[in-house]
C-alpha cells in the first residue's frame, strides 16, 4: 500500500481486471467493493493534501507566510505551529489505517489493484477560510470541511481532538448559543446532548451544502 496518494486505478490488466468486475457483480458483491474503492480515493486525496501540508511545516517561504499570519491575528508562532503539525500527524495516522483497512477488506474480496500515485501541490498552512470576525468560526469550519466524509459524531470527536488539545475546553470553537443553552464544554458532549444534536447535525450539514454547491 502507497502511503500517500491522490490515487488512481492502475489498470494493467484491463481485462482481468473487468473479468473480476463482472464476476462480482453476478455475485452481488460489486456495490460493497465499488464503495470501498470510492471510499479509498477519497481517503487517499485527503492524506496526500495532509503529507503535503506536513512537508510546508518545513518550508520557509509557507513558515513565513504561516508567521505573518501569527502575527497579524497575535498568535504565538511556536505554540500555533506546534498544535497545527501535531494535528496533521494525528490525522495522517488515522487516514493510514482508514487505507489499511480498506485494503485489508479488499484483499478479501481477492481485488488485486495497484494503485498511481499523484501527490498533491503542498498547500499554504495559513487557513483557507481566514474572517474578520471570527477566528474560532474559520477554524472550526476548516476541521469540518475537510472531514465531510465522516459522520457527525466523528467529526465531533475531531472538532474535540484538534481544539481541546491539553485538556482545554472547547469553548472558544464552540457556537455559543450551545454553552449557554445547554451548558455543553465540547462538541461530543453537544452530540450527546438531546436537545442540542441537532443543532450538530445542521451545523455540520450546512457546511456540506456549501461544499456541494461550490463544486457545481
């Protein structure tokens, strides 16, 4: 298995690779392994733009941009970059045995594909959706943006990992209207609230609509 990726389908053997397509669909197995498949690029795109954001943490021209932006917000350098690059390599664990798993439930389905590699361009580390207003706002919808894919509830859990960090609450990311209504201190504790999941769900569906709508 390639560890990073923008994968593609290397088809060296188209027809038996077709043959053991049209195999599993008289089988009633080719939706379950057409999934995986999808469900692998995807993962795959996400972890080569993780490994490209991991190689600007040691470039100077993005370190430099990267503490322009410190400064501009009055954000300590070290600390900000130290979090940042600390939640890349969390996250690339996590994408690493998402592929593994994939490729292990693959193997059973006896899918032999190899898989083209195409990295990524590496990416500014200073975030994309920058506002005014709110920092918080911008950076909790970058952590929800990229994770889409994932359910709520993990999102949720990330939302935690990358901004509860040293076991500080989450209070700062969190909509407000949620820790004074319901007293909640992180984004789990919100899902599990009954009144307040809700409110996760259409927050996290308003972002996936958004993204739908900018790529048509």
């Amino acid at each position: 298995m390639q560890n990073s990726s923008d994968d593609l389908l290397d088809v060296t053997n188209e027809i038996g690779l077709s043959g053991k397509f049209l195999k599993l669909a008289r089988n009633g197995q080719l939706a379950a392994v057409s999934s995986l498949i999808q469900n692998r690029v995807t993962i795959a795109k996400d972890l080569a733009a993780v490994e490209e954001k991991l190689k600007a943490c040691n470039d100077p021209a993005m370190l430099a941009e990267f503490e322009k932006w410190c400064r501009k917000g009055k954000r300590d350098f070290e600390a900000t970059l130290c979090k940042l690059a600390g939640g890349l390599e969390h996250r690339k664990c996590r994408l690493l045995g998402e592929l593994r798993q994939i490729d292990q439930r693959l193997d059973q389905e006896e899918v032999d594909v190899e898989w083209a590699v195409n990295p990524a361009p590496m990416t500014s580390l200073v975030p994309r959706l920058e506002r005014k207003g709110d920092t918080f706002v911008a950076e909790r919808n970058e952590i929800i943006d990229e994770n889409l894919r994932l359910s709520s509830k993990e999102i949720c859990k990330l939302l935690d990992l990358e901004f509860g960090w040293e076991g500080r609450e989450c209070g700062e990311h969190l909509p407000k209207t949620w820790v004074r209504s319901y007293r909640v201190d992180s984004f789990i504790a919100a899902y599990q609230h009954p009144k307040c999941r809700n409110l996760v769900h259409r927050l996290i569906s308003g972002r996936r609509g958004l993204s739908n709508y900018q790529k048509t």
